[in-house]
C-alpha cells in the first residue's frame, strides 16, 4: 500500500506529516503543490492553538510492505 505523506511546517515552527492512505500514485507536482497549498489555506487543523499547517514543505510516496510472521488459520 503506498501512503501520500505531506510534510508542513506548523505555526510553531514544528514539522507535521498528513498522510494520505489509499492515494493516487500517479498525481502530477502540480497537483500535490496545489492541493497542499489550498490545505493551508483552509486552516482545518489546529492543535492548542498552533497551526498544523502553516506551510507546505515537501511530499512523498512512502510504500508499506507487510512480511507475515504468523497468519491467522484460514476457515
């Protein structure tokens, strides 16, 4: 499964991740630039009173690979 992981920089100058689960792989930079920038402006998420996203820093795909140790009996 590949996560869309997008780093901002919060009020505070902290570093927030949103992550995105089950995104489309294929989206253009223009697209992730514009849709990070339209989530600072919306100003959605705050955490006591600090800004979670004050400004868009960087974004990536970050792929997740499961290796079973033990599986669940099949029934």
């Amino acid at each position: 499964m590949k996560t869309l992981d997008l780093s901002f920089k919060t009020s505070q100058n902290k570093v927030h991740h949103f992550k995105v689960h089950y995104a489309n792989d294929n989206l253009a930079p223009a697209v992730v630039q514009q849709a990070m920038a339209d989530l600072v402006t919306a100003k959605l998420f705050s955490k006591n009173g600090e800004n979670l996203l004050a400004e868009p820093l960087a974004a990536k795909y970050v792929e997740t690979v499961e290796t079973p140790v033990i599986e669940a009996p099949k029934q």
